[in-house]
C-alpha cells in the first residue's frame, strides 16, 4: 500500500509546531515566570495574583540577581547566562534548520 504523503506532511508539521512549543516553554524566562508566579500563588491569595504582580516580581528578581551576582559573587545568573540560555538557543536552532 502507497504511503499518503500528505498524511506524512501534516503529522510532520503536528509535531514540529508541537516541539516549537515545548522549546519555547523551555525558555529560561518562561520558566523563570513559571516560578514567580507558583510562589506569588503560595505567599499571596489566588484573587490577589494579577500578570502585573508576577511581572513585577520577575523582573525584581532579574535585577536583584545581577546585582547579587556582581557584589556578593551569586552563582545563580552566571548558571543561567552560561549554562541554560545558550543550551536552549542550540535547541532552538536545531529545531528551526531545515
């Protein structure tokens, strides 16, 4: 029996769009946000947790790691910045080549 190209082109294209999704989940800001929001959702009521506070929270907590970084010497950006961004932009990239 013929394979349906068609079919083969659409399951293809399923599972590429659904691993470009996974990737993009992946991304050490979303899961960064991910964080911030489970712990605003445990400190806080779940009423009093907007996209504002969360967003807020992220980006204090970018900020007072660089600085943690640069004047207590905190590993924690320095793990990010060398370990995870570019591991994820390889996996990007691999995943977008033709």
């Amino acid at each position: 029996m013929p394979c349906n190209t068609d079919e083969n082109h659409w399951v293809y294209r399923v599972q590429r769009t659904f691993m470009r999704v996974v990737v993009l989940l992946s991304h050490p800001l979303v899961l960064l946000t991910a964080a911030v929001f489970k712990s605003a959702v445990g400190l806080f009521a779940w009423n009093d947790v907007n996209s504002g506070l969360v967003l807020n929270a992220v980006k204090q907590s970018i900020m007072f790691s660089t600085i943690d970084r640069f004047i207590y010497g905190n590993w924690i950006l320095a793990l990010g910045c060398i370990l995870l961004l570019p591991i994820w932009i390889i996996l990007w990239s691999v995943l977008n080549s033709h």
